[in-house]
C-alpha cells in the first residue's frame, strides 16, 4: 500500500481536523503503525500501538501521543471489524 493510501485512511478518521493542524511527524507515525498493522504479520497489534505512542512522546508534540492513541484505537478496530489484520506466529493467532 502506498503512502497516498494510508494518507487517505488517516483522513477517514481525522475529518474534523485541518490537515495543516495534524503535525507532520504525527502524521508520519501514524502512516508507518498502519503499515505495521497491515503488512508485517509477526508485530502483535500491542506492540505496534506501543511503540508509536512512545514515538510520539519523544519526537513530536505534547498531546501527540493522546491523539495518535485515539486515531490508531479507530483504526485498528475498524481493520479488526473488516478482517485486514492478519498476524501470524506464536502468540498472535
């Protein structure tokens, strides 16, 4: 999936917000937890979410990390709901 996808998958769940509001490094993070999400089947969920949000404590904003929390929360109960998260391996089935 391109960036131009996950783009408009992070658009879907922040359409009350301005684009120019969404810091860029927020929205950087967010693009690579989907793709972690997505296409690496060995990285549980708990673990991508984690990681992103401590990534964000450290590189973006002050209240980055409550929104990235929030927006990947949607998203990963929506790619649940459609079946698109397919993890593989010892405590991910």
């Amino acid at each position: 999936m391109s960036s131009e996808k996950y783009g408009k998958i992070i658009s879907e769940k922040t359409f009350n917000w301005d684009i120019e509001r969404i810091a860029i490094i927020d929205t950087i993070l967010m693009k690579m937890s989907i793709c972690e999400l997505l296409d690496f089947p060995t990285i549980p969920v708990k673990v991508t979410l984690n990681e992103y949000i401590e990534l964000s404590k450290i590189f973006s904003t002050e209240r980055s990390s409550m929104f990235i929390n929030g927006i990947l929360d949607k998203l990963i109960c929506d790619f649940k709901n459609a079946d698109l998260i397919k993890k593989t391996g010892r405590g991910l089935i």
